[in-house]
C-alpha cells in the first residue's frame, strides 16, 4: 500500500504508517508523477486534486487535513470513484482563538474596549459558531448571518422563531466588526466569491474594520484596498490572500494585522485534521484505527500561568493570557518581513512561514490562577478557552 502524503501534515508518517508505505512530498510540488502509484492521497490547501493530477493513477481515496475542499474537484473524485475526505472543524477553535487575539491587539491599539461593541459573523459553521461563542464571552453585541442554515432552520418546520437568531446582511454591515467564516463557493445558492465586494465594503459602517480567515477571494482585494486607503474603513485584519501564495503587497501594508494563512495553524488543530483523515483511510481500508493522536501531542510550553488582576481592566489581564499563548503581532511581523524582499522571493517567503511555522497550542492547554480576580474575568477567560 502506497501513500503519499504532504509533507506538513504533522505526524503523517506515524499515522499513516500503520496503513502502508508513506513518501512525503511538498505539497505545491505534488504532481501527476509524484501521485501515479500512489493508493492513497494525503493533502492540504495548497494541492489542486483533480483529472490533471490523478488521471491514470492508483490513487482511490483521498483525504485533505482542511475544512475548506475548494481546492478539490469533488465531482470529477466522484465520477471516477475515488473516495474522499476532509477534517471539517478540525482547526475551528484555532481559528476562534486566532480572532480573539486580533480583537484584543486592535482594541489595544486603538483605546478600545471590546465589550458592548457590535460583531457581525458571516458564516455560522464549524468555525463562525467557535467566534460566536468566543466574542460572546468578551462581552461583545452579536450578529449572526448565514443564509444557509436560516434556510435549514425554516425548512424544518421550526419557522420564523428559528431563523430569528440569524440577522440580514444589511443589519451584519452597521457593525463595529465585521469577520467571514465562509467556504468559498464560486457558484451556487450562496456564491462566496468577491462576497465582500466594493458594494459591500461601501456599506459597511464608517470606521468598522474587516477581519477574513475563510478564502482569499472572498474579499476582493483590490476593493478592499481602495476602502482603507479611502478611509471608508479603519482597519483590516487578513489571514487570506487572492493569489497566494504571492499577495498584494499595498494591501499587507494597509492591514493592521497580516498573517500567512496561519489562523488554523494551532497544533492541536492540525494533529486534529490528521486524526480525522488517520480514521477515515482506516475506515476505508477496513482496519481499526491504530494511532493515537493525544499521545503523540507534546506537553504545552506553557501549562500554567499566574495572573495579577488585581485593580486592573478585564481586557488588559485577558489580553496578556492570551499575549503569552498566541502573540499574534510575531506572525504579523514575519509576514511583512516580505516587502523587504525582492517581488521574487515573496511567495517562497509566504511557503516558507507556513512550512516553518512554530508550534502553537490552543489556550484551553494552560491553566490559570488569578490573583485577585473577579468571577466576571474568570468565566471571560474560561469562555475564550483557557482552563481555570
């Protein structure tokens, strides 16, 4: 048995071992060649999987460790009869708390307190959901939309009380913050491409500010660069790129926070995406499974942490947490480590970032003891995710 396997997927070989021969490969090098006698077929993001790549193959199952399948032509897999699977939720909490740290960075910034300020969610999944839960511990006024799991509600008989909870997009654009946790969909129902396009960075609330973890191109990027330049909006915070690995480099400048597509990247959530594909390719083969992914997982750089609370703001003493867990500004400043470089060297960089990226574990691995805290701080903290 033949797998073949992109190289950052953690702990590929200890998890597939036990099901065949594994070979790693570059995922943005993986081509016809490098998969033909492949059986099964391990990838990421950055890996297009279609008729071009496994045409005349062996491959019969592929599993993806993402959320997102946009990179995978799921009818031409189904018409040649190779099985798939992806890792959906597998990296939604790392996402969640990749959102917090941004919101407490800008209101840091900017004076701001987060608590009674406006967040409209756009897309209520596995990931919008994890946001939604989060910033409701920050104390933040929620909007939710997500056209369709309204539709799901209303077609389940439950009728409009169901669908209540779920807000117009016209009501999402007045917010404070707007963030897009959607699939990217070119056609459809709900098309997602462009979704944030000049009409709609035009009605969102002067001076909100755009935060998109889901697909590059679910912003139009060039309209969104026109909005901040224009001072429409006050800031953007972007994880996601049209066109990368190479990105518009007007734009980093303008973020206020510019990452390498690393929202995810929390380790726990990408030894998550293995476990899930691990079960699946089990399941397939018609083996038990045979890894064991919490074994495997390392113990927390930081498994405890005191905190001084006393006479201090909520959202100080919150940020600091998760200051100590996720600085997200590192990641922020190793990306715009690239418009120093020649245009050439640019998306080597962005690769490079992703491949290398540091072991990152999520909050709830740390426990914390507060000093002179208040039980309002302590369920904030348990809310975003830590242990107390």
């Amino acid at each position: 048995m033949q797998i073949v396997a992109d190289e950052n997927i953690p702990y590929a070989k200890e998890a597939f071992g036990p099901l065949g021969e594994v070979r790693l490969v570059s995922g943005r090098k993986m081509d016809a060649a490098a998969v033909r006698d492949a059986d099964l077929l391990m990838v990421r993001s950055v890996t297009k999987v279609d008729a071009a790549l496994l045409e005349g193959s062996r491959v019969r199952f592929v599993g993806t460790a993402t959320i997102g399948t946009d990179h995978v032509d799921l009818p031409w897999l189904q018409r040649a009869g190779i099985t798939f699977a992806a890792a959906p939720g597998s990296n939604a909490n790392s996402v969640g708390e990749y959102i917090v740290a941004a919101l407490l960075t800008l209101a840091a910034r900017h004076g701001w307190t987060l608590a009674g300020r406006s967040i409209g969610i756009v897309g209520v999944g596995n990931v919008g959901s994890r946001v939604a839960a989060k910033t409701r511990a920050l104390g933040m006024r929620l909007l939710l939309n997500d056209p369709p799991l309204l539709r799901a509600a209303s077609s389940a008989g439950s009728g409009q009380a169901a669908g209540a909870q779920y807000s117009p997009l016209e009501e999402i654009l007045g917010c404070d913050f707007v963030t897009l946790h959607v699939p990217f969909e070119k056609k459809g129902t709900d098309p997602t491409w462009h979704l944030a396009d000049a009409a709609f960075l035009g009605r969102m609330k002067k001076g909100a500010v755009l935060l998109n973890s889901s697909r590059g191109a679910v912003a139009d990027n060039a309209a969104l660069l026109r909005a901040l330049e224009e001072g429409r909006l006050a800031d953007a915070v972007l994880d996601v790129w049209e066109g990368e690995p190479a990105l518009n480099a007007a734009l980093l400048k303008r973020a206020a926070l510019g990452t390498p597509h690393i929202a995810g990247y929390s380790f726990d959530g990408k030894v998550n995406g293995t476990r899930m594909l691990h079960e699946a390719a089990s399941k397939f083969l018609g083996v038990k499974p045979a890894w064991d992914a919490l074994a495997a997982m390392p113990p927390p750089e930081t498994a405890e942490m005191t905190l001084q609370a006393a006479g201090r703001d909520e959202e100080t003493v919150l940020r600091e947490a998760v200051q100590r867990i996720y600085p997200i500004e590192r990641d922020d400043a190793a990306l715009r480590k690239l418009l120093d470089m020649p245009e050439a060297e640019r998306a080597p960089w962005f690769d490079r970032l992703r491949k290398e990226y540091p072991i990152r574990r999520e909050f709830r691995n740390t426990r914390v003891r507060l000093v002179g805290g208040t039980p309002s701080l302590a369920k904030k903290l348990a809310g975003i995710g830590f242990t107390m």
